[in-house]
C-alpha cells in the first residue's frame, strides 16, 4: 500500500510529504495483511497494479483482467478491499494537510515576504497602494466575512472514524514541531499504527439516516476542532501586524467582521424534517457550546490572574466587580482579579440557566443575577483588561483575557448567525392563506405581479397582524409561522445576531420578497410605525433566467417606498445571493459562470443607482459545478466593486471537513476569505479591469456552450435514463448522507433534482460532466469564426482577465481529475446499447475537445502543468482511486441484477466514501 513512483523527481521542499504518505501507506498495509491475512493484501496490491495499467494505458487486457477479478470478488472480500483503498485516500488528504502546514511554517520561519492569501500579505498591499488609516479603518468598520456552514454532506463516515482521522493528523503534526529522541520516534510510530489499527476496526458508516439535529451537532464539532480558538488567534495576530506594520495603524480598531454563520436547522427549503422545534433546538445546542466555551476560558482566566493588590495597582473598576461578586473566601481576599471573575462567572452561570437550563461546567461561587446581554459580559471583561493595561500588566491583557474578549465579541451568547431559508412558491401559498382568512383578498395567488406587490406594499404599511390565534390554518401556514415565532424568541434571547437573515430560494420578483417581510411583520421583526426591520430578506436568484432579472428585479424593489424606508434599519445594505448550483445544473459551467458574473455587474450598477450597499451572499459549492474552487482567486475575480467589503460564502459538503477538521487549515481558510474581501475592496483599482471585447468574447462562448450542454443534457431522448443508469445516483439517495431528499419531488426530472446528487453523481464516474461540458464546443465554434487571431485572443484573456484565469484553472482541476477509460465502464451499464453508444461517444469527444481548448489557452502541455504540486497528488491518488471504482462498478451490477446481499449495498456505499475523499473537492 506504500506505492509512489520512485522513479519520480520530488522537490526537495516535497519529499517530507511523499515520506509521509509512504509511511501511512506501509503502516495501512500492514495493518491489511495482519488484520485480513496475505491473500487480501496480494489480491488489493493485484487489483491496484491492473488498475495502473489500464489508467494508463487504457489496456483492454487489463479491462478484461480486471473484470474477471471482480465478477468473482465476493461480497465480503470486496467490503475488505474498498476500505483498504478508500483508507488510503484518507490517510493520503491528512498527509497533505499537514505539508501544508509545514510549508507555511517554513516559509514564516524563512522571513520572507507575506504570501498571497495572508492578511500580513493584503495589508502590506494595501500600504504600498497608499491605502490611507482612515480608509483602512471604515472597510473594517463595514466590513464583513461569514463562512456559512450548511447541511448538504456527501460525507457518510461516522464521527468515530473522523475522530480517529483527527488523532492521526495529531501524531503528524507532533513529528514536526518535536525534536524527537529515537525512543520517542518510536513510540510515535507505535502510537500511529494504534490509530490506524483503531481506524481500521472502527465501523465507517452510519447504519441510520442523519436527523436534522444530528447535522447540527456535525456542525458543531468544527467549533470544538477550530472557530472558539482559530478566530481570536486570527484577530490577535491581524492587530499585531497593525502594530508593526505602519505607525499610523497602531491605534486601529479592529471589529469582529470575520464571523460564521449557519443554515443547519433553519434551511427548510424541501426539507419537511426542519421544524420549528428542531430550530428551537438548534438554537439551544449553538447557545450552549458557545456559553461553555466561554465558562470553561473564564474558570481557567480565574486560575491564571492571582494577581495580589498588595503587589500590584487595581483600578477602582475592578474593586467593583470584586464586591459584587459571591465570592466571598478570606484567602482571596486581596485577590480582586480573581474575585472579579469568580463573580463574572457566576453572572455567566446564571445566564446559562435562564437561557436553557444549562449547568455551567464547574459549579459558581453563589448566586449571582445573570447577564442581558453579551455585550455586558464583555464590558466587564473590558473592566478588567483596562485595569491590566493601567497598571504594568499588559502581557497578562495580551493572553488568554483577549481571547476570550474576542471570543465573546465573536461568538457571544448564540455561536453562529443562523439563516432560515424557505421556497418561495411556499411562502405564497402561506401569504394566500392568512390573507383569505383575514378577510383582506381571496385570490391573491391569481393576482398579476403588479396587483400582488401593491397589495403586499399596502399591507407593509398596516400594523395591523393578517393571522389570529383565534383561526386555524394550513399545517403548511401553521408551521411556517411557528418558524418565525422562534425567531423572534431568538432574538429575545440570544440577541438579533442569532437569526439576522431570511433567505428565498427560487426568488423570481419583488413580490417574493414583500411576502417575507408580511411574514416579519406578523411576529414583531418589521415594524411598520418604525420603519423598522431586524432580518436582513435576501433574495436568492438561482436559475439562469432569474439571474438574468436580478437587476430589474431589485431595481424595482428598491423603487417601492414601503421597502425603501426599511433599509436605513438594516444599515443601509441590501443583501443578494447568488446560486451557483442550478445555473448550472440548468446551463452548464461556462454559461452559469458567466451569467453569475453579469447578474453582478447588474447588481452592482443598480444598486449604485439607488444609493444602496451591496452585500453577496454566494451559494457556493464544494465541486468545481456547484461554484467550487479555491476562494481566495474567485473573490479576486470578481468584477469591479462587487465586493464591498462585505462577502458570504456557504461551505457546503465534505469541503467543510477539508478545510476545517485541521485548526492551522482551518485558519488559514479563514485569514484567505478576509484577505480577499480586504484585497478586492480597498485595492480594486489595482484589479485589471475587463476589456470591452472580452466581455463580447465571453457572451459569445456563453453562448455557444449553452447550446451544446442543452442539447445534450435537456435536448437528447434517453439522456436522463443514460445518467441514471451510468452513475450510483439511486444509490446516493439511499445513502444515510443527510436529513434532505435528493430530489424536490417525485417526478424524477433533471430539473427537480438538487445540485448535490447530479454533481456529486458525475464526480463518482469520474466524468465530472458538470464541470467542463459544452466548454470544447464553445472553443471550437468561436475560433472557427476568427481563425486568424481567435486562439491569440482567448490566450490574451486568460493572461490579462481574473475571471477568465480563475475560470479555466477550475476546469483545468476539474478535467485532471476526470479519466474517460473509467467511464467508459460506468457506461457499460446502460442496458440500451444504441443510446450507450452514441451518449458517450459525444461525452468523450467534447471531453478530449475541452482538455485540448483548456491546453492551447492556457499554454500547458499537460493538464495542471501550472500547479505541480497538485498534478503530483492527483498522480499518486490514481492508483487507490481507480480501484475504487472498478469494484463499485461489480458491486453496481449486481445490486441493480437483484442481489440484496447488505454486503454489496454496504460495499457501494463504502466506495463511494472512498473516491469521495480521494478526489476531495467532487460534491
């Protein structure tokens, strides 16, 4: 299990890393051959080497070799060899991750310059631009960043085996910072075969599907593993690089603009399983892990300042809070820091219990009234830093004190901002209903726009409620109102922060959005004779055709005086999302991309025209198809003044684990996304604009890619049974992934299907159609219109135009991960040979077509010829990746021939964890 050519020439830089891998690689392999004896590990070790000969040379003899070894592969045994090879793909990811870290490590340690995606990197930028304090003070002042974490997993292990993963990068990370005696190398090398042995006998999948409450504890364990502690580090090394980067940005005040946010238990849109209790619940389980954390950091604060005012000056502050507090113990008597906390604490407690019943972690002192707010636990704290800083102990203000201040600033009483999102066709059924029954109309969903937006614009203005408690409604209406009611309780306890935004999904017009703020209004969150709104409304424009209307659209909302007046409420700002996953599901990578990136320009432009601020919200994905890629290059792409100082991103799938699980990836994740947004708002003049004839370009390869990916995809009889029968998408829907059906309804259309399942599903055949297709034919037909300077043209675009760069190196990783021999087999099993046949046929000419496009723009000879390292592990990946998918092809055959063996349904699922994790960014 150890194999990487050694024939290979590794930089010197890398070879710690190959080290690594071939160390995981021999440990997993005797681990195989002790635990399963050496019949399995020579059948995984034969599977793997016939595997390489047709990856790389396409053999037939080795297509019919392998055949013959999985026709006969019982069902157990094939259980044995997919977990042998998707545990290398595993344990391959941890390796990488912690090269990683180690290269960042190095070149810190090397004093030189920032790199890009630092913020040590974009204030420098910014300063060599003449970037003025007063500048750089409003963009943080403004300014903000929320990652949002939500609950579409492709991921199917169990916390167990992740917790296992966890310890593994653990023991990695020890061999680098430790000098280590070879009695202690040893033990460690002992202590990683433990792990995998561990790993090994520990049970991968969930026999049950996930609740929805089980997604938000997920979510919640990459608090414990990164966010409480990797943020206030981020913002303690941001003022730090302030300090000694420029004397006139000493004094800078730096808020909390990097946050998170969440849509795990509040994203109802087709999920009947999100209810009122579960966001109730959710709200809860954030609550507590945040108030733990910060009772667990003050029970230790209180152990650390045992300052002694005999010795040391104590502000009179401080003497305050020390008599307020319960504590009462004659051996802390001249102890006022220590008594200060212990009286904090005891607030702290207190709060926990009125909020939830909760028990703090070490019993307080005595009783103490609990706090009303987050920002007056702070502003003890602050009590106690002035003090400190006052009195010559501003190390110890600089220690744990600051975390946890920016910990409470952060975080405070809720953890995470949680979104709701619901559909709009529900939410006018719901307005129809209450608007009916109130006796106000009795046909408003056959009402034109222009009727519904005058009606619901009147409405806005009375504050007068639609529902009574006295009537009975829908159990639709009833539950969508029982929804808002918790959120206006939210507010009420944790603070407008615990539920700032609502989200439309499939907004299409402006009564979308008066809909939602009618339903505001019933629970108290708009308030009329106030002009006075507490949750941002965002619309989320999501198919091509919406994109397309989104400036109109808001340019009409923003023309009513009913919504207009709210806006001062909410700062100013308008919030927008943009969908990246069913534009492309809707018209393939290159058009959605581009219509993204005009429905921007759009945005932009209205929004200017309106005085209003612009703030983004992009649905992005974790493949390539679903708006995947690196974040810190697509923030920089994006057209001129789209960014202002204000971006959203969600992560969605198994891309939450890879960035997040490891606390150093995990921040540095987190220091790119506020890099960029510091970057592409304060230095956009710096940013090459696009040229008027490439946008003219780019319209017109929109254009032609459109017509070729339709054609395909909504325009070929049989495609949809082609997809279904060539890819494990029946199987994902029976997977025990998430609490979301994988369709948004029964009809079984392309078009109904979720962006997960048709991406995640192309990525498992390893076509990954959604990220690349109709691109060829596009190439090909503009550059036969302009063959004397067409290529020079496009070559020109992708050196000189972010967007076009960004674009294409997404396709450039895309199409490297694909292999066209693979799927090849995947078609076999579509039962009707004449559509087998001339379906994959077009697949793998426009493939090849795509790679060849892909290579003459950017100048490459091979694919990822620009970014070696990766080319390198997506190289070494191959040969534990492809046997995957062989085995998943038997095992297909024989669930879909009738064999119900739990064996082979389990074996599926197994393997489509294993490629999963092997092609990392795929769902």
């Amino acid at each position: 299990m150890e194999h990487l050519d050694p024939r290979e020439d590794v930089p010197e830089k890398d070879v710690p890393l190959r080290y690594d891998i071939r160390l995981l690689g021999r440990i997993l392999g005797d681990t195989v051959r002790n635990q399963e004896g050496e019949k399995v590990f020579e059948l995984v070790e034969r599977i793997r080497r016939t595997a390489v000969r047709f990856h790389r040379d396409a053999d037939e003899a080795a297509r019919q070799e392998l055949q013959a070894i999985m026709s006969s592969l019982p069902a157990d045994r094939a259980d044995r060899i997919i977990r042998a090879f998707g545990y290398f793909s595993h344990l391959a990811n941890l390796a990488e991750d912690q090269h990683h870290i180690r290269r960042t490590r190095a070149y810190a340690m090397a004093n030189a310059a920032p790199r890009p995606g630092t913020m040590a990197y974009a204030l420098g930028h910014a300063r060599a631009s003449g970037v003025t304090q007063a500048r750089l003070q409003a963009f943080f002042a403004r300014a903000l960043c929320c990652p949002v974490l939500t609950a579409h997993p492709t991921e199917v292990r169990r916390k167990s085996s992740i917790d296992r993963e966890m310890e593994i990068a653990r023991l990695l990370d020890e061999r680098d910072r430790i000098q280590f005696t070879p009695e202690e190398l040893a033990a460690n090398r002992k202590a990683l075969r433990r792990a995998v042995l561990t790993l090994w006998q520990t049970s991968v999948l969930r026999t049950t599907r996930l609740r929805v409450i089980d997604e938000v504890a997920n979510g919640l364990a990459y608090y414990d593993h990164t966010f409480l502690r990797e943020l206030p580090t981020f913002y303690a090394e941001l003022e730090d690089d302030l300090g000694t980067m420029d004397p006139a940005w000493q004094d800078l005040q730096v808020p909390s603009f990097l946050r998170m946010g969440s849509w795990i238990g509040g994203d109802r849109d087709g999920n009947p399983f999100v209810t009122a209790d579960v966001l109730r619940q959710a709200l809860a389980m954030q609550s507590e892990r945040a108030i733990r954390f910060h009772l667990d950091e003050l029970h230790r604060l209180g152990g650390e300042l045992s300052l002694d005012e005999r010795i040391v000056g104590v502000s009179e502050a401080v003497r305050a809070l020390a008599e307020q507090s319960p504590d009462r113990a004659p051996e802390r008597r001249d102890e006022p820091y220590r008594r200060a906390i212990a009286g904090i604490y005891a607030r702290l407690a207190a709060t926990a219990w009125a909020l939830d019943r909760l028990e703090p972690p070490h019993p307080a002192v005595g009783p103490a009234p609990p706090y009303t707010s987050a920002d007056a636990l702070r502003a003890d704290l602050d009590v106690i830093h002035e003090s400190l800083m006052a009195n010559g102990s501003a190390p110890l203000a600089r220690g744990r004190l600051r975390q946890l201040r920016r910990a409470i600033d952060v975080f405070g009483f809720h953890l995470a901002s949680l979104d709701l999102r619901q559909n709009a066709d529900v939410h006018e059924r719901v307005i129809a209903e209450l608007l009916e029954t109130a006796g106000v109309s009795a046909g408003y969903r056959t009402l034109p726009e222009a009727d519904r937006v005058h009606l619901l614009a009147a409405e806005l203005r009375n504050a007068r409620p639609l529902a009574s408690l006295h009537l009975a409604y829908s159990e639709e209406t009833a539950s969508e109102l029982a929804m808002l009611r918790v959120a206006a309780d939210a507010h009420r306890r944790y603070g407008a922060a615990a539920v700032p935004n609502y989200v439309i999904s499939k907004a299409d017009g402006v009564s979308d959005v008066l809909e939602v703020a009618v339903l505001l209004k019933e629970v108290g969150l708009l308030r009329p004779r106030e002009d006075r709104l507490d949750v941002n409304i965002v619309p989320l424009f999501e198919t091509i055709a919406d994109l397309q209307r989104c400036g109109p659209t808001m340019d009409a909302l923003f023309g009513l005086p009913a919504y207009r007046r709210l806006l001062p409420s909410r700062g100013g700002l308008q919030e927008v999302m943009l969908g990246y996953s069913d534009s492309n599901k809707d018209g393939g990578y290159l058009t959605s991309t581009w219509e993204l990136y005009k429905a921007e320009v759009a945005l932009v432009d209205t929004f200017a025209r309106h005085g209003i601020g612009l703030s983004l919200f992009h649905g992005r994905g974790g493949s390539v198809g679903r708006g995947g890629g690196p974040s810190y290059q697509a923030i920089l792409a994006q057209p001129p003044g789209a960014v202002q100082g204000s971006i959203r991103i969600t992560e969605q799938g198994e891309v939450i684990g890879g960035k997040y699980s490891n606390a150093e990836v995990g921040r540095r994740n987190l220091e790119a996304l506020a890099a960029a947004t510091l970057e592409a708002t304060l230095l956009e003049a710096d940013q090459p604009a696009a040229r008027p004839e490439y946008l003219e370009v780019m319209e017109a390869l929109s254009a032609h890619a459109y017509r070729a990916y339709r054609d395909l995809v909504y325009g070929t009889e049989g495609f949809e049974r082609y997809f279904r029968q060539s890819t494990v998408l029946g199987e994902i829907a029976n997977l025990n992934i998430g609490s979301r059906p994988a369709s948004r309804s029964k009809l079984g259309r392309i078009e109904d299907l979720r962006a997960i399942p048709w991406v995640f599903s192309w990525a498992q055949c390893r076509l990954m159609l959604p990220g690349w297709y109709g691109f060829g034919a596009a190439v090909r037909a503009w550059t036969a219109a302009r063959p004397a300077d067409g290529m020079a043209t496009l070559q020109a675009m992708y050196r000189d135009w972010p967007f076009f760069r960004t674009t294409l190196s997404n396709m450039d990783m895309v199409l490297a991960k694909s292999d066209i021999a693979i799927a090849s087999r995947y078609a076999e099993l579509v039962d009707d040979t004449a559509l087998r046949t001339a379906v994959f046929a077009r697949l793998r000419a426009e493939w090849q077509e795509s790679i060849d496009a892909v290579l003459a723009i950017t100048q490459q000879q091979t694919l990822l010829e620009s970014n070696p390292l990766l080319a390198r592990s997506i190289r070494n990946r191959f040969p534990y990746i492809d046997p995957l998918n062989h085995v998943q092809i038997e095992l297909l055959r024989r669930h879909r021939a009738g064999d119900a063996d739990p064996a082979v349904i389990q074996g599926i699922h197994l393997s489509i964890n294993g490629i999963a994790a092997g092609l990392r960014n795929s769902g």
